[in-house]
C-alpha cells in the first residue's frame, strides 16, 4: 500500500492546501494529513477544530487519514510506516527552505519528499494571509472550502 504524509499547521485549511492534498490522493493509496502542533504559537483554531474541518473537506476522497503531531514529522513516518511527505511549493522561496527540510528528514530517517508545485490560482496564498484579510474585514471566500469560510467568519466575530 502505498501511503504519505501532508504535513501543516492547517490553521485554517486552504484551497491550496486542499488542492495538494486532492492531488497527493491520487498518487497515494492513504495520504495522512498530518495537523503539526507548535506549542508556541496560538492558532485561531484549536487543534481539534482544524482536525475536523480537514475530515470535512477531505471526506469525499476517500483515503484521507486526519490526525495531529507534536514533534518532528520523521517520527510520525516511521511510527505508521509512511515513506513519504507531500509537500506544495508555492514560490522559489519555499523550495530554498523545503530542500532543507526534505534533506535532514532523509538524512534522519530515509524519509522521502515529493514536491507538488501549486495551483498558480493558489500561488499567493497562506493561512496566516487569509486570517489577516479575513480580520480587516476582506472577502476570503473564494480561497476556502465553504465549511471553513463560515468556522472563520463565526470565529473573527467572537474576537
């Protein structure tokens, strides 16, 4: 069986995030989507609650495994025996830093990385961009799944 890991913060889920996840799914019999924890960042959504929007918007897939992390994401491929982490490249910019990361995780574990460039519609586009235009008061809905946009909108009305 051929498995992977799409490792995020999620906080919330994209378009974007969501276009690599749907494009992993069909190279990988189960793609595990990984809800990376870093204690010293607060998210606008709690870890749970990231857990279940992804299961909402990637249930259609079929062979999406949603769960979170904290430590380093070799582990949670040798735990479950995954040989691979799928990761989206947005810019030149993200690769300079993702060959790092995709370097030491080999050199770690043996762990492999596959690069998806993104969607140019998605090129742009971040969690932490979409939450501070969504803060002013900008509309953000074309670049979330529908479920998410009302989490963000409920969520930013209570601060």
């Amino acid at each position: 069986m051929r498995r992977a890991v799409c490792p995020g913060s999620f906080d919330p889920i994209t378009n974007g995030h969501l276009d690599i996840i749907a494009r992993a799914s069909e190279l990988y019999d189960v793609v595990h989507v990984a809800v990376m924890i870093n204690k010293s960042k607060q998210g606008l959504f709690t870890v749970d609650e990231r857990i279940e929007l992804i299961r909402q918007v990637t249930g259609r897939f079929g062979n999406i495994e949603v769960e979170s992390h904290h430590g380093l994401l070799v582990d949670f491929c040798k735990d479950r025996g995954i040989p691979a982490i799928v990761k989206g490249l947005r810019a030149v910019s993200d690769f300079d830093y993702e060959l790092q990361m995709a370097q030491m995780n080999n050199g770690l574990s043996g762990v492999e990385t596959l690069f998806i460039p993104t969607n140019p519609t998605y090129s742009f586009l971040s969690s932490s961009l979409v939450k501070e235009v969504a803060a002013w008061g900008g509309d953000v809905s074309h670049l979330l799944p529908d479920v998410v946009q009302e989490a963000l909108v409920e969520r930013l009305g209570e601060k």
